[in-house]
C-alpha cells in the first residue's frame, strides 16, 4: 500500500524530469540542428538532420516524438563515437555504481559509528574529532579532495596505483557478470584482479566518501543526541534495561530516522560527484562519459546522461522512502 | 529621547549584546568573520593586490616552486600563481554573489507567494521546486550550460537555478505557519493590502533564518562554480579561477609539481570553510535552538 | 487510603532517605536543587510529595531511581531501600534494582514510550530483562499485564503502537510496564496530569487498586494538593529543595504548622467560594543558583518571617510519630 501511494507521487516527478530534458535540448541558442550535426557537417547534413530530428515541427509535435523515441530507448547517437547514447551509458553505468556505492558503504561505513561514538561521549575527543570533520568536511571540494589524495598516496607514499581508471595496465577485466570488478572477479576466482581493482577503487571511492561523510556523521550525532535525551530513554534506563538494548534497540533506531533522510541528500551529490572524480581519476564511467561529449561539443550524450541520472536520482529517492517506511510504522499506518 | 527611539536603541543594544555573547562563547565564528573581511578585500582590491600580472607568461620561469619572488609558484606557462589565485577572488566570489542573490530574490518571492497565498499558486510553484530538485543538482547545472551555452553568465544562471528551491521552501513553509498568526491579522484588519502585508510584515520576520542560508549556500555555489570550471564549463583559459587553475595543475599532481594546483585548491577550500563557519555562526546568532 | 499494615515495623521502613542534596551544574551556575531532604516509607503504604514546579519533587523521585541528568551532582545523603545504601551500590546493582524493586511512572506516557516499538515488546523487554521468563512466555506475560491494568482487547493491543493509543491507555501501559516485575515501591511522577479530568480519576483508582493488592509502598509525586488528600495517608510539602512539612493526611489540613502548608492548602479552588476570591500565594519559588539564599528558602515570601528565619540555619524538627516540620516560626 505504501509503495503504491510513493510510486504516486513520485510520477510527477518523472514527468517533470522527462519534460525539463526536453525543453533543455529546445533550449539551444540559435539553430539546435547545426549542433547535433556537428561542427563538420555541409548546409545538406544539416537539413537532413533537421529533418531527421524534428527540428522542423511545432513544439507539441517534437514533445511527442520525444516520448516516442524514450518509449523506444532512443535516446540519441553521439557524434564522436557513433554509437547509440543509450548503449554507450548502459556499457559505462557498471563503473559508476561500484565507485558509487563503494562511496557511500565507505561513507555510512565511518560516518555512522562516528556520530554514535560522538553522540555517547559527548565532549570527549571523539566528539571533538566528530565535530571538526564535520564542519571541514563540507568545505572540501571533492576534485580538490581526489588531487590531494593522488599526490599523498600515490606520488609521495608510492602505496596507491597510478589513477589510471578501474584496473591498472597489467591486469584485464574479469569475465563480465554484474560489472562490477570485484564481485566479478570474485566469482571467477581471479583474486590477483580483484586486488587490483580494489586498490584502483580506493583513492576514488575515499574522495567521494570525504564530503559525504560530513553531513552524514552530523546528522547521526544530533539525532543520537536527541534520541539519547529524549523521554521514552529516560523511561527504558528507569525499567533498568541493560545499556547495549537502550542504546542500539532503543535509541538507534529512532536515531537512524533522520540519518535516512539524510541519504538522500548524499545520493544527489554523489550522482553529481561522480562526474568530478571519474575525471580526477580517469575513471570510465558515465560521469566521464558526459564530460568528455561535453568538451567535444556532442549534446545527445548529455542530455542522454541528464536524464538518466535524474530518472536514477528519482528511484533512489523512492527506495529510501521506502526504507524509511520500513524502520517508522508513523509513516506506515498513518492514513 | 522619544520612548521609541529609546525602545529601539535598547533592542540594538540587546542584539549587539547577544552578538558578542556568542562571539565570546564561540571564537571560531569571530575568526570566520575576520576571514570573511579578507575575502571581500581580496575581492574588491584584488587587481591592485597582486604583485603580478596575471595573465603575464614567462616560460622561462615556468614550473618553478614558491620562492620569494613568487610565494606560490609559477604554474606551466610562468605566471604568477599567487597573483592569479588573488585576482580570481573577484570572479569567483562575484560568481556566487550574484548567482546567490538572484536565487534567493526569485527562491524567496515565489515561496512566500505560494505559502501565503496557497491554492494554484503553491501547487504550481510547488510541482516547478520539486522537478528541480529531483535532479542531482550539480548534473542539472552541467545540463542547463550544456543547453545555455558555455559562459560565466550561463554559470552564474545554472548556480542560481539550482539554488533556488532552498528559498524557496524556506519561504514557503515560514509563510506557512506565520500566514494566521496573530500580527498578520492585526495588519489585515488594520486595512492593509495583501502585497503590503507580505512585503513589511512577513518578510522582516523570516529574514533572520534567510540570511543563515544564504551563508551556507554561498559556500556551496563557489564550490559549484568551481566544479563546473574544473570539467570545462563556464570559464576559459587564460582567465584566473579557482576551479580552472586546479584543473590546470592536475596534470602537474602527478608528476610532482604540487603548488600549482595546491594553491588554488586551498584558497578554495578556506572561502568555502568561511562561509560555512558564518551560517552556523548567524545560525547560532538567530536561532540557538537549532544548534548542533 | 491505605494505613501502614499491621505488623509493619517503623523501625525498618522500606525506604529511608536521609540528608539527601542535590546540584545541578549548569552553565549560568550551581543549582542547589534538594538541599537536606529526608523521609521514610512504610511497605503498603501512599504517600505524597507535594510541592510547586520547580520544588524539587520531580528531582528527589529521580534521586531515589538512580536517573538524574548527567549534570547532577548528588553531595550528600543516603537512600536506605531493602537494606542497601543506593547511593553507593554501584551502577550494575542499580540496573537490576530499577524496574524490578523500584520502578517509576511518568508524566506525559505517549512521549515516555518507545515511538516505534509494540507496546507488548516493550513490557516483554522489561520482563526479559529481569529474568523469571523465557522468550517464549514473555509476550504472553506481557499480554497478561495489559489485561491486569484493564486495557481492552489485549493481544490485539500488544501489537500496537503508542501513537495509535489514547492518552489515558498508554498509561496505562506505562503502569503494566512499572508492574510487571511486582517492585515492591512505585515512584508515580504526576500520572495523571498530562490526562483529562476522567481519565485521571480513573488511572488513579487503578494505579492504588493495584498497589494494594500487592501490598506495594507508593510515592505519589504532585501538584494537587487534592489529589493528594484523595489518596493518600501521609504528606510532604517541599518547597524550593526543602521538605518543610510532613504530615498524616488529616493532620495536615486540620493543622497545618508551616506558614507554606496553609496557603497551599488556603489556595485549592474548593476553598474558595467565588473564582475572584482564589487565594494566591505572594512571590515565587527563589533562583536556586544564588549564592546569598536564605536559610529558609520561604522566607522572602513569608508574612511571619524573622531575622533568624533568613540568618541562623534551617530548624528541622521530627516528631516520634514521623511528622516533620522546618520552621522556626510555626504555626
């Protein structure tokens, strides 16, 4: 029942972010045809792509055609590499989700039993610590953060590969199963390309991680902060409950609530992050792949990439609802 | 004295009061401040300030370390990296002034037109935030530059873009939950105008919260700017900019000659550290209850 | 009202608190929040602390169950309860002490439970906790302990959480959960304040239904000075961190000794005939962090305050029957 109503509203959503795409490829100063041609094309290629595109049309009519060609996955061909957009995101997308997610276990990973850490020894060190990586955190801007990194661990301390992208020049991708290099190179049994991915993985993943550990390892530590003051605690610690079941039953799971929320504010950034880091680190993901169309003046990539990591940001943002659901029965059985 | 001006130099004494006590309690903040007047005289004074010029190129000094005669270097075509870092203060700050203003005029009128006035207007105003926000934010300025065209102008548009929901939910809600409170309605029965009401009674009340927000999110618009110029967008060599002059030295990280990029990244960091220090300083100014 | 049973021997009361101060440090100074409090109760027996906010009624309960804030300093005192020294028993001993010797309800029982948690779960955590039930029973123990304090419908109400509960039944619950180990002394902190007026009367009579039948000793923390009367054998008025009398029920209204005890009682609303004759007592409680306090913290807004009532030391006076009176002055 929850899922339905969420999946209610989060369709306007989409429609928003279907349409904005749409008006954002309209959007183009002068004639939108000659820059889907390209810079090389003859008055002929330009006509013909006008054509072939719609350009041509009233608005109303090349919406529709729009929604034809997403309703078909077509989502455009890029000039410089002549492949459809839509394939070209689906091959890369593998690598941005592991350096992704392997972002945000790193993150919730130290973040939240960092605040909890802070929040039971109010004052202490760890407080202190909390409090400043919290503050300094949010100031650090993540290409800054990545170069940092490469410069301290890989020039300085020679302990991390050169940032060359997912895997270094001796190793080859292990046989394709989920995409993702480590659990693929896992279940093939290749542990020498697992550790190469692995250590390809961590300078990226631990830049991403930085920033987000911030507001992550705030949020924790004030809501635990609250939880742990407020009056039903009061009550558990009263019926003589043992420490660990007042911390962790009790006031944990109250605390997580806003901890939730909290994510998916991290998901808008990492989806933007990606971009800056797969950069730093010539990572072949799609952040990348947008860049370099970008610079290259190739729009269909872009615009192919904006939707999608919009239509992503959409269905994360429905799943933490979701999980949100799952941990407060407030949001569940209200009416 | 007339009773009035009396009552209002005892609450500006009370304000100032109350400003010291937490600049006392919290000196960070105080330092934040100081750092904050640095900023804006590097910005406003920049030009003057640098010992070079920035755009001036001399090969033959190129790629060397900080020294006397160049405190942070030279970067690969031998220009002076502390006078660029110095001159970009204007761009960049200027970047997310105006981008930050804009967002909070626009954000903060249609919020409080849709809080206060409810109906159509909230739900149409409401439907355009939350588009907005369904995307990552960074993405959709890469987006909306990709679509606008590559210039300062279109950053400054794009930062500004996705920075309004904030305001504007800001607004919103404030005006919300002040929209039958007790003064409105003595405004109203008083035989003011809605608009009127909205402008001298609202907004003087919702500005406390506003001004906090508008620290935070100048710090999040310089690094906005900044990332969008470090993958290409907006800014074009030879021009001095934070974002761009790291993006130049990140060839150079690897190959050791760290203050190229290092510079400008620190610089970077410290406006945006300033900013973020201020709002949690005005936040514990207005709001003490909100402190974390 | 519940006398003290027969057989009850004075000499060995189920709780003795004797010289209890308490501090609380706080940023704009040191809070002299108890200062010499000390009584005793009999098993079986109801007995009520009366007292403005801020008298520090709320503070001694906390005391005596070990859960002060973590700013409290407790300087002096001692807290005799089943023959141990609370005050010194450690923090482990404590911890099975609470909820199953001693147990507390609160003002404010939807806020005072677990938000997201069953209500039968959190009753079930109780009696895990203190042992006697498997995880098998204990859900239908907890069950059990609904049914005894009259909710309706029980299971399917184990199953609920507080928000989908009224006032007065979460309350209820918070008095199964206090129960449940059948301590043998309920500190009951404003139960039925934050209830309405029906609602109140009924927790009232349910709460000393129960307590009788298990011959329980119950503190009954309050403002209402008729509530009081209603329910309870023995008085004690606080005032500003000082127990300044206590007294049997019937005692205290027909003699009240401290100038205090008569305007509290000259001020409840059925002693007035008219609502503009409601009697009001002049001043307010002093700001506990002074250094320069009177010795009788009531003598800034007593008529029949003296030179000695501010300078020289409280006088506390205890009877052979229990009763007790601070004053120099008395009525």
């Amino acid at each position: 029942m929850l899922i339905v109503r969420r999946l209610a509203t989060a369709l306007p959503s989409v429609v928003g972010v279907i349409i904005v795409t749409f008006l954002l490829t309209r959007a183009l100063p002068g004639d939108p045809a000659v820059y889907f041609a390209g810079p090389a094309a003859t008055q002929q290629a330009i006509a013909q792509i006008r054509h072939l595109m719609g350009f041509d049309r009233s608005l109303p009519v090349q919406f529709l055609d729009y929604l034809r060609h997403l309703a078909h996955g077509d989502l455009g061909t890029s000039l410089t590499t002549g492949q459809p957009v839509l394939r070209e995101l689906a091959t890369r997308l593998p690598a941005s989700a592991e350096l992704t997610l392997s972002a945000l276990l790193l993150s919730v990973g130290i973040a939240v039993p960092l605040g909890i850490a802070a929040a039971l020894r109010p004052g202490s060190l760890i407080d202190h610590a909390c409090r400043i990586i919290t503050t300094a955190g949010v100031s650090l801007p993540t290409f800054f953060t990545g170069l940092l990194l490469i410069y301290v661990f890989y020039y300085l301390a020679g302990w991390a590969p050169a940032p060359l992208g997912r895997l270094d020049v001796y190793s080859t991708p292990p046989p394709h199963w989920s995409g993702f290099y480590l659990v693929d190179s896992l279940v093939a049994g290749d542990f020498d390309t697992f550790r190469a991915a692995l250590g390809q993985l961590l300078l990226p993943a631990a830049t991403m991680a930085i920033f987000s550990l911030a507001p992550l390892a705030r949020i924790t530590r004030a809501s635990m902060l609250a939880a742990l003051g407020s009056e039903f605690i009061r009550t558990a610690r009263a019926s003589g409950l043992a420490r660990r079941r007042i911390v962790y039953g009790y006031a944990l799971r109250n605390g997580l609530l806003p901890v939730i929320t909290t994510l998916g504010m991290v998901f808008s950034f990492m989806l933007g992050a990606n971009v800056l880091v797969e950069k730093v680190f010539a990572w072949p993901g799609i952040g990348s792949y947008a860049v370099e169309a970008l610079i290259a003046s190739d729009y269909a990539p872009v615009q192919g990439f904006v939707l999608v990591m919009a239509l992503l940001h959409v269905a994360l943002n429905l799943v933490i609802d979701l999980l949100y659901g799952l941990i407060d029965p407030r949001v569940r059985l209200e009416a | 004295m007339t009773i009035a001006a009396f009552a209002g130099i005892r609450r500006f004494d009370g304000t100032l009061r109350h400003i010291a006590y937490v600049l006392a309690e919290n000196p960070v903040t105080g330092f934040a401040f100081a750092m904050f007047s640095v900023f804006v005289l590097l910005a406003v004074f920049g030009p003057s300030l640098a010992p070079y010029d920035p755009l001036a190129s001399d090969t033959a000094q190129a790629l060397t370390g900080p020294s006397a005669a160049h405190w942070f270097g030279t970067d690969q075509l031998g220009r002076d990296i502390f006078s660029r870092v110095v001159v970009a203060t204007r761009l960049d700050l200027g970047i997310a002034v105006i981008a930050v203003a804009l967002a909070f005029t626009a954000g903060t009128l249609l919020g409080l037109a849709a809080g206060y006035c409810g109906g159509w207007a909230d739900r149409i105003i409401g439907r355009a935030v939350d588009t907005i926000m369904a995307f990552p934010l960074f993405v959709l300025a890469m987006g909306i530059v990709a679509a606008l065209g590559n210039s300062v102008a279109n950053i400054v548009y794009a930062t500004a873009i996705i920075n309004l929901p904030i305001y504007a939910r800001l607004a919103r809600a404030e005006a919300n939950v002040r929209r039958s409170a007790g003064f409105i309605e003595a405004a109203r029965l008083c035989g003011n105008g809605e608009t009127r009401i909205v402008l001298t009674q609202l907004l003087p009340n919702i500005l406390p919260l506003m001004m906090v927000q508008v620290s935070l999110t100048l710090g999040y618009a310089i690094l906005n700017a900044a990332g969008l110029s470090f993958i290409g967008l907006g800014v074009r060599p030879p021009t001095a900019e934070w974002g761009i002059m790291v993006a130049e030295g990140a060839s150079n990280i690897i190959s050791g000659e760290w203050w190229v990029a290092l510079f400008p990244g620190l610089v970077l960091m410290a406006a945006v550290f300033c900013f973020n220090l201020m709002g949690d300083g005005l936040r514990d100014i207005v709001d003490p209850l909100r402190r974390t | 009202m519940s006398q003290p049973a027969p057989g009850d021997d004075c000499r060995h009361p189920l709780l003795r608190v004797e010289d209890l101060r308490v501090d609380f440090h706080t940023r704009s100074g040191t809070v002299r929040a108890l200062d010499g409090i000390g009584f005793e109760l009999q098993r079986g027996e109801i007995m009520a602390l009366v007292g403005e906010s801020g008298s520090g009624k709320s503070v001694t309960a906390y005391a005596i169950m070990g859960i002060l804030d973590a700013a409290a300093r407790i300087t002096s005192g001692r807290i005799q309860f089943g023959g141990r020294d609370l005050l010194t028993v450690g923090e482990k001993a404590m911890r099975s002490i609470r909820g199953r010797e001693l147990a507390i309800i609160f003002q404010n029982p939807r806020t005072a439970l677990n938000p997201i948690r069953p209500v039968g779960r959190q009753i079930a955590d109780i009696l895990l906790q203190h042992g006697g039930v498997t995880a098998a029973q204990a859900p239908r123990r907890a069950v059990d302990m609904l049914a005894k304090v009259r909710i309706p419908d029980p299971e399917r109400r184990a199953a609920a959480y507080p928000f989908e509960l009224s006032g007065g039944m979460c309350q209820r619950v918070m008095i199964a959960m206090a129960l449940a180990c059948e301590p043998a002394l309920l500190i009951a902190d404003e139960p039925s304040t934050g209830l309405d007026i029906t609602t109140q009367a009924v927790i009232m009579d349910l709460v000393v239904e129960l307590v009788a039948s298990h011959n329980m000793a119950t503190l009954l923390i309050t403002h209402d000075l008729a509530l009081a009367a209603e329910y309870c054998s023995r008085i004690a008025v606080m005032h500003a961190g000082h127990l300044v009398e206590l007294a049997p029920t019937p005692l205290l209204f027909t003699m009240p000794r401290h100038p205090y005890t008569a305007k509290l009682i000259a001020a409840m609303p059925g002693e007035a005939g008219r609502l503009d004759m409601l009697a009001a007592i002049p001043g307010a409680l002093p700001d506990l962090r002074r250094p320069d306090l009177p010795a009788c913290r009531y003598a800034e807004r007593c008529e029949r305050a003296a030179a000695d009532c501010r300078e020289a030391p409280l006088l506390r006076l205890t009877s052979a029957d229990g009763r007790q009176i601070a004053c120099r002055h008395p009525l």
